[in-house]
C-alpha cells in the first residue's frame, strides 16, 4: 500500500507537467496562470506547516486550526487567481466578438 505522503509527493509531477504546458500556450490567462502556481506556494506553505503541527502539537495539520486555516489562505488565494484570470479572459472574448459584429 502506497501511502498518503508518497503519493503527495509523486502527485506533484503531473501538476508540473501541467503547469509546463499551460505556461507555453498564448491562450492560457497570465492571471489564472500565476493562480495555478501560487497551488505551488500553497503545497510549499503546507508541508513544513504539516511538519510543524506534528513536532510541536503531535497532531496533523489538518486538527491544528490556526495553522491549517494559515496555509488554506494560500490555496483560496490561488483560487482566486484563477476564477479572476478566466473571468478576464471570457470578458475580453466576450468584447472581441462585439467588435466582430
């Protein structure tokens, strides 16, 4: 059985994958791509959190609330990145295709 930190771990390389190629397309939204990497800062954010949780509480992150809640801020931000960034893009296709007609 493959446990919970190794595929953590190993799930990282198919994100980076994914952040390789959507960083080399002209169609991705600059501001959901800064989104999707700040997923990075999350994770980065997350794992010496977890660390920490765990040394000085004996507990996982995910029962030490104030710094579970600390390192989510990370990923709502990220979010929000991204629902912003696609929500310019359709915005501006949405006037392209105005001044189209």
């Amino acid at each position: 059985m493959i446990s919970k930190e190794t595929l953590f771990a190993l799930s990282l390389f198919p994100y980076l994958g994914f952040l390789w190629f959507i960083s080399r397309t002209q169609q991705m939204p600059r501001l959901a791509l800064y989104g999707f990497y700040g997923t990075l800062v999350f994770v980065a954010v997350t794992i010496p959190a977890g660390i920490y949780a765990q040394v000085h509480y004996g507990k996982s992150l995910a029962n030490v609330d104030w710094l579970h809640g600390g390192a989510e801020v990370f990923l709502t931000l990220a979010n929000i990145l991204v629902v912003l960034g696609f929500r310019q893009a359709v915005i501006q296709e949405k006037e392209v295709g105005r001044d189209e007609k």
